[in-house]
C-alpha cells in the first residue's frame, strides 16, 4: 500500500512521473494545465531533477527532445492552444524514435477557445497532428487515480516502442480533487538505451551516438534508405494496434443501449448508467482507454442485434466516427455532444441526466 | 551508424567518413573550414569524447554528421532548445550549437534569445552567409543591404528590414558571458575565429553563462562569385557592414546557472 493522498488530478500527474522515475519537465503556463507545472516547480529541483519553464510550448517540446535523446525519461504537459504549437516537436519526436510522455489536459477549442473542459482535442490526439502520418498512442484516465496510474503506463509504454505517449485529460479531471494511492507501478524491464547520447567515451562500444529527426533523409546503418525506415514506422504502429488496446466493459452482456464514452464523460456516463439500470434499463457502458490504437474490434463485437450505441462526447463528435467505423451498418448509433451541456456558457456540463434523458429517447 | 576512420588531408581526426557518402559543402564554401577551426579547438581541450553537438537545419546541418562525437540533430531553428536541455540534464562539460544565421535568427530567434536571456551555460556556432544556402539563396537575417538573393532579386531595400548584427544584440542581456565575431578571410581572420571559439568553449566549462561566436562565411554559388571574388565581398562589403572582434566577454554573468557537480 502507497500513501494515500487527496489531491487534485493535475497534481496526480506529478506523482505517477515520480513514481516511473521522470528526470525531466518542461513546461509553459497555460491553463488548465498550470498544477502541473507548478507541482514539478516544486517538486523537482529538491531531489536534483530538471525543471525549466520554457519560453513556449514549441521550446517545451523541444526541450523535451533534447532530453529524451540523452535516455532520460522526460514529460512535458499542456492544453490545447498548447498541443497546437508542439505538432512540430510531436512529429520530430516520431521520425527520430524518441520515447516521452505529454499529458494534454483539454479545453475548449477551436483557437484560444475556453480555459474550461471540453474533449475536442480527440481527433488531433489520435490522428498523429503534425505533418508525416505518425501515430503515438493516446491513453484517457477517467479519475485522479488514474491520471497517476496512466502516466508511469505511458513512460512505459514509450520506452518500449521509443515513441511519444499522450495523456489524454481534460479540465474536469485536471481539476477534481479525489483520493489518490501513490504508488509505484511494475512494467516489464526493458534494454538499456544504448542509442541515447551522453558524450562517446560514456558509450559502451566507444563509437559516437547520432539522434535526427530526419531519419531516412540520409542512409544510417539502421536505415539504409527511406522506405526501410518507413516500414520499421509501420511495423511499430502495427504491433501497437496489436498489442496496445485498452478498454473497459460494463454491464453490456444484457444491454438494450451502450454507451461508449472516455475520460471524464465515461464518469458521467457511468452516473447515467446506474440511474437507468436503477429504473430497469438495461443499459451497458465501453471506455475505450487507449483512443489510439481505438478499441475498434471489441465494439464491432457487441453490435448484435437489437443493441444501440450512444456515443457521448464534449465535443461535436470525434470518437463518434470511429465508433461509426468500427460497426458500421451492424447496429444504429446515436450521439449526445457538447450542445446538450446544461447551460449555453462555456462552464456548462453535460450532466448525468441529460444522458438518461437521450437513453429514454433511443432506448 | 558505424564509421571507419579517414583522415582528411591536412585535417582533425575527428572527420570521419560514414558508410554512406555525405556530402555536406558546395566548392569554395567555407563552412568545412570552421568545423576544421571546432574540431581543432576540441581536441587541444581533450573534449571531443565528453562534447555533445547540436546542429540546426541548414548547410551545417551535415558537417557534424561527419564529425567523430555525439550529436543531437534538430528541428530548424530548435538548437537552443535542444541544447538547454541535453546540457541541464547530461551535464556535460561542452554543449555547443552548429547554426545557420537564418536558424540561429530568424526562426530560431526566440529559442537563441531565450535561451541567453535564461543564461544557460551553452555555447553557439552561428555561421553566416548571408543566405539560405541549402535552399537555393534566399534572403536571410545577414543578408546585407543592397545585395540580390532569390527573394530580393532587386537587393535587399528598406522594405525587407536591415541585417541583424546578434553579438551585438545578445551582448546586451545579463546571461550572456560572451560573443564574438569572427571571419576566416584571412590567415590573421581565421586565427583569431578559432581563438573566440575556444574562449567561448571556455566560459562554458567556467559555468560563466551563454556564449555565442558568429563567423562570417563565403557562399559561392549562392553569391554567384568565385571563391577568390567571395573574399574580396567578405573584405569590402560584409566586414564593413559586420565588424569582427569581440562584444561581450565576462568572467562571470550576473545570475550563472550553478556549474553542475561532475
């Protein structure tokens, strides 16, 4: 058993790098990321680990590129108008295969948006942002435990295949206080990176380390030519969609409706859900954890006949086509975005009975 | 990428020459003579097996490729950057930068300053030519008034804002312990270039702060001269424009980042 802590889960966050051994943070003031930084501000310095704040999200992203190539687990955090200023680091750190962690806590958007929560970073998380159609895998936590938990995942996760990871949270998550057990996680150990740099004579064979994120420009002993770099990135992506799909089912075995949601709605989501089961419905809930690789395969298997999907979002509907994508004409699905937030300002929410409301409509 | 040992003539043993051929220079570019100018200055401090380099995007991007010493190649204009946090987190005793002027000022101009005004202990190696090189010759931050690039076929004039003088300029923030100009015109230039490079090594393995060493270098199918004619541009017109010397040099800033344990 770990301490246990009651801490908001942007703070969260902090303690699962801790935890996975992060050396490094980078980060810039945007809100509502800010506990984040803030926490490493703290934090880091005193136990002789890396904080700058940099001068911007693309110098943060950067900066993290620059760490990560010397082997050290590194992160940076972020939200929206954030994450659009790195789409450039994001597709450097794929091209050069170095593993770190962002933790992109979403507001409303397009543009400066709002500084409150909104899911609409969705598409631009999962489809790989920056120029090259590269993929990182993106996990949504949908608690404060979960906020600590999926960062050391992440760190793993990146450290396997030596590619980014994406946390994807939000304001309400970011935001919400919930006990928190601080613990370390156990992952499989995984080989030295011997491919990091730190000055040739502290290389065990002697010879020199060169990291570029223009892999394939010119021919290195790994890849001699641009297509055999290409189609290392593809094996990788494929063993990820193999190996990487997380997800979580409740109570869908008998369900008339499912509900597919992720991150803080899957938790309002599950509120609605056991309203309506407490009226007799039978209704079931899929949280997709990782966003990609998308649980495509296990929702194809639950449109039987007779089953209804309700994807709901705080967007205008993102997830929403790759729920369509996976089932297709097998079953009908409905959708409940962010125009059905309780109030027409920007710290509207949609509540749990607004969802039972939409599942008496479909169900 | 493995390497077999090559010596170019006359040259440092850190060239080296990778698997596959990279030809990083044009005939009569001057750049290979200050990466020669580097790699001596390394090697007489015995670092060249500890130093880190960080090339920008650009024509100098493929010199430290061939460079016997670990590097850390980057986004266009990200050096600075990069090089904040491989020096904060490796702590090795030299990080230095390898910088067009267009990557280390023009889209590297917030990472360059910011990283002087934060005082990291790094070391910048701007070298211009007055051009984008690598992409055929356009207008860049030295681009000198009056002279015709891809982009400024009619010269550079009052619309296109004046060449940026960045030892000077950085010389004014409190982080930085160094800058210099340098030229490798000359015998006498090019001596003097490799004694601002070594002084800028210096103050970095002091912990004194941010130092930066600008060094003017010939373009020849870019400036459309001979090589022998690019001397005399640099002589008569870049030098008059871009004075050499040294503008800032400081035992100690006034805020250093702490020099790390080793």
């Amino acid at each position: 058993m770990g301490e246990t802590l009651f801490v908001q889960g942007n703070e969260a966050v902090g303690h699962g790098a801790m935890a996975a051994g992060c050396e490094a943070f980078f980060g810039y003031p945007i809100t509502p990321q800010n506990e984040i930084t803030e926490w490493f501000a703290r934090e880091f310095p005193p136990q002789g680990k890396v904080f700058v704040q940099s001068q911007s999200e693309i110098a943060s992203i950067n900066m993290v590129f620059g760490a990560a190539a010397t082997g050290v687990r590194c992160m940076t955090s972020t939200s929206s108008p954030g994450w659009s200023l790195m789409q450039e680091g994001m597709s450097m750190l794929s091209n050069a295969e170095l593993p770190c962690v962002v933790v992109l806590v979403q507001r409303g958007g397009p543009g400066a948006g709002t500084t409150r929560h909104s899911q609409m970073d969705y598409n631009s998380a999962t489809r790989g942002g920056g120029g090259g159609g590269y993929h990182d895998i993106v996990l949504a936590p949908a608690s404060v435990q979960e906020q600590h938990d999926h960062v050391q995942l992440a760190f793993h996760l990146a450290d396997k295949y030596r590619n980014p990871v994406i946390v994807l949270s939000d304001a309400i998550l970011g935001q919400m206080a919930e006990p928190l057990e601080v613990k370390a996680l156990n992952y499989n150990s995984l080989p030295a990176k011997e491919w990091a740099v730190r000055g040739r004579d502290h290389q065990s064979d002697g010879q020199r380390r060169l990291i570029l994120p223009a892999q394939g420009f010119m021919p290195s002993k790994a890849y001699p030519n641009y297509l055999t770099f290409v189609n290392n990135l593809d094996q990788k992506f494929k063993e990820m969609r193999r190996t990487e799909v997380r997800f979580e089912l409740q109570d869908v075995e008998d369900a008339r409706v499912i509900l597919v949601a992720f991150g803080s709605l899957a938790r309002v989501c599950q509120g609605a859900m056991e309203m309506a089961r407490g009226e007799g419905k039978k209704v079931g809930l899929v949280r997709p954890i990782s966003l990609w690789p998308f649980p495509a395969q296990a929702i194809r298997k639950l449109a039987r006949d007779g089953v209804k999907f309700l994807v709901v979002e705080d967007n205008l509907g993102q997830m929403l086509e790759d729920v369509e994508s996976a089932i297709g004409e097998s079953a009908p699905v409905h959708f409940l975005g962010m125009l059905a937030r309780h109030e027409a300002r920007e710290m509207g929410m949609i509540f749990p009975d607004r969802v039972l409301e939409e599942i008496n409509k479909v169900y | 990428m493995a390497v077999k040992k090559e010596k170019v003539a006359g040259g440092s043993d850190l060239w080296i020459r990778p698997e596959f051929a990279v030809i990083p220079s044009c005939p009569g570019c001057q750049e290979p003579v200050v990466g020669q100018l580097i790699l001596e200055v390394v090697e007489e401090m015995g670092l060249d097996g500890e130093a880190i380099v960080v090339p920008g995007v650009g024509c100098t991007t493929f010199l430290p490729v061939i460079w016997n010493m670990d590097a850390v190649l980057t986004a266009h204009g990200r050096p600075c950057d990069v090089a904040t946090a491989v020096k904060r987190v490796t702590k090795a005793p030299l990080v230095f930068t390898v910088q067009g002027d267009g990557d280390c000022f023009a889209i590297g101009a917030g990472p360059t300053v910011s990283a002087a005004l934060r005082g990291e202990n790094i070391t910048v190696i701007t070298m211009s030519n007055t051009n984008y090189g690598t992409t055929g010759g356009q207008m860049s931050p030295t681009t000198v008034t009056g002279q015709r690039t891809t982009t400024t076929p009619e010269g550079r004039g009052e619309m296109q804002g004046h060449p940026a003088h960045v030892p000077e300029l950085l010389g004014g923030i409190k982080g930085v312990a160094y800058t210099a100009r340098g030229a490798v015109n000359t015998p006498a230039n090019l001596q003097k270039a490799k004694r601002y490079i070594k002084e800028a090594f210096q103050k970095q393995l002091d912990g004194a702060g941010f130092s930066l060493v600008e060094i003017i270098v010939a373009c020849p199918p870019n400036w459309h001269y001979t090589p022998i004619d690019c001397l005399k541009f640099i002589d008569e017109t870049l030098l008059a424009e871009f004075p050499l010397g040294e503008f800032k040099n400081v035992d100690r800033v006034e805020q250093p980042i702490p020099v790390p344990a080793q």
